[in-house]
C-alpha cells in the first residue's frame, strides 16, 4: 500500500521531482447510519488543465483506495466528480490505510501536460491503461469508537417479538421491543420526564446485562459497544480492565448518572405536577 518513494516512466502529479504545485483537496471521514463514509467537500486541480480534462471524458478515473489489515478488507472505488465512498463498519476495524489516485482508463500513445516541469514539457509519454497519473494523498485513519449511551444502545421494533429482548451482535446493544410496546414509548419520547424513566429502567438493564458479556473472552470484544464499555470503565477505574460482578451496579449507575436516584426524583416530579394539576 505504501506508495512513497516510487519511480514512474512518466509525469506523475503529486510528486515533487515532477511537479512545482499541489492539488487543493479536502478530504473528510465520518461515521453516519453503521458506515465509514469518505469524501470530498473541495476537490481542485489547480491549473492542470490536462487531468481535468481527462476525467471529465472518462479517460483516466478518480480512484479511492481502502486496506484494513485486521479484516483483510480492500477495495478501489472509481469516480469522475470527487471522492464519495461509503463502506459497511461490519468490514472495518481499528486501522485503515487510504489512497487517492487517478489511474488512467485508457491507453494514451502521446502523453503531455502542460502543467509538469519545464524540462519535461517538450516530451511525450506511453501511458497504458491502469497507470497512475496522480497521486493525491495517503492517510492513516483510526475508527474512533464513540462512548455515548446514543451509541451504545440503541432501540428498534420488533413484529416478532412478545416481550423485550436484547441483541449483542452488532455494533451497538439492540433493545428489540415488541411493536405495541414501541409505537407507546414514541408517544412519551417528546417528554423529558419520561426520558429519564427511560434510562433509569429500559438502558439500565440493558447495560447491565452488557457488563456480564464483558468476561466472555473474544465472543464480543470486537462489538464497538464491547470496546465503548471497557473504555468508560477505564475512565471510572484504571484499576482493572474489566469490572468484577460486584462492582458492576455501581459501574452501571456511573455510566447513567445515577439512574435510580434519577427514577426515584422524576416519579416525584411527575406526581407533583399531577397534584397540582388536580388542585
């Protein structure tokens, strides 16, 4: 994958023994609905004029590099109009290496551009289908794991289900409710108080459960949840590197800010505004 220090037959754009300018190209990675989405919010080739106009007709493509030497993924994803990438996180994990090209798409008999060296402009190139043209980074990118309750559990319908259950083999813990349970909470989601009861009963239990699973060696440990876990449990105790059964309820209660004290104040809340209403 390591692409620097290369020598190529022909002008490359990028490289400094052949170029005097730099392309201005932003390039931005985001997590968005259990992808990696890679892309370009700027992408200009200065004044080589050449290259734009060898994309726009097709002959040479944009070219997107992805390697993750922990899953063994890899694949290019062509363009002609900037990078837009989006990639599954089931085929991630941890480190990726990233490269952006232009690869031609055709063979070229008499390459020039007017934008390489002047020493090298007089001369033309045999360029065959698949070289690159230009190179326009490499990066190294590590998959930030999120610890936010937001992410780490999430909440969905279920048609088949009778009563609650819960489900480990995703990137997040899945609360699945039964579908007349779930069309009820959308109801309440808008009050504030009832968001409280919600994760001082509903994500309570579900990180609780959660917790247990953290000693099960290597079943769940390559979860994002799994690694959100033991990350907030290193911020709470850098003693261990996992909680002990008996320090688990307390783990728990850090993580939702002390949801039962939390349950116990808004029922009082929700009867005040009940008995005042009434009067």
């Amino acid at each position: 994958m390591k692409i620097s220090g290369y020598k190529f037959g022909h002008p490359v754009f990028g490289l400094e023994d052949y170029y005097d300018f730099r392309p201005d190209i932003n390039i931005e990675q985001k997590v968005e609905n259990e992808d990696l989405v890679i892309s370009s919010s700027r992408f200009d080739l200065g004044d080589n004029q050449k290259l734009r106009e060898l994309i726009e007709n097709e002959d040479a493509h944009i070219v997107t590099e992805v390697f993750c030497s922990y899953t063994m993924y890899r694949k290019s994803f062509n363009s002609k109009d900037g990078i837009n990438v989006r990639i599954p996180l089931k085929n991630l994990k941890n480190r990726l290496e990233i490269l952006y090209f232009i690869i031609a798409n055709k063979d070229i008999e008499k390459y020039s551009n007017d934008a390489i060296k002047p020493s090298l402009r007089k001369q033309n190139f045999y360029i065959e289908k698949g070289d690159i043209l230009g190179m326009l980074g490499e990066e190294i990118v590590t998959l930030d794991v999120s610890t936010s309750m937001d992410s780490i559990v999430k909440i969905r319908k279920s048609d088949n289900n009778e009563t609650p259950t819960f489900y480990w083999n995703e990137s997040s813990i899945i609360i699945n409710l039964p579908n007349s349970s779930f069309t009820k909470l959308n109801k309440f989601k808008a009050s504030l108080d009832y968001q409280k009861i919600l994760v001082s009963s509903i994500l309570q239990s579900a990180l609780i459960h959660a917790c247990y699973k953290l000693k099960i060696d290597g079943q769940y440990s390559e979860k994002n949840w799994h690694k959100a876990l033991l990350i907030n449990w290193q911020k709470y105790n850098k003693q261990s590197e996992s909680p002990s059964e008996e320090e688990i309820p307390e783990f728990v209660e850090y993580m939702l800010k002390k949801p039962f004290r939390l349950l116990i104040d808004t029922i009082e809340e929700v009867d005040d505004k009940i008995r005042n209403t009434q009067a």
